[in-house]
C-alpha cells in the first residue's frame, strides 16, 4: 500500500507519512487497501481514495 502527497510529489508507505509532510491544504492521495496504523490528524487537508478518481 502506499499513499502519495500530490503536491509535493512524493510517496510513502504509510498514510501517517503523508499526512507529516503535507502543508495546511495539501491533497493527500490514499490507494486502496488496508492500512494497519494509527493516524492522527492535526492539520486540514483534503484525504481521496485514489481508485475513485477518473483518470
């Protein structure tokens, strides 16, 4: 599994990872699957299942 912080182009393995490196408005994009991890959310960012979006 991995999830991916589009603007800043880079992926990690885990969701938290994401969520640490993304700046207040950033888009983080989550692939599907199952996560086993704690995530703790203390900046607003907007969260999206990548298998629901339309390329």
């Amino acid at each position: 599994m991995m999830s991916y912080n589009f603007y800043g182009g880079e992926n990690f393995t885990r969701i938290q990872g994401a969520i640490e490196n993304a700046s207040a408005g950033d888009t983080v994009l989550v692939y599907n699957g199952t996560y086993f991890e704690n995530v703790v959310i203390y900046k607003r960012f907007t969260c999206i299942d990548l298998n629901k979006i339309k390329f």
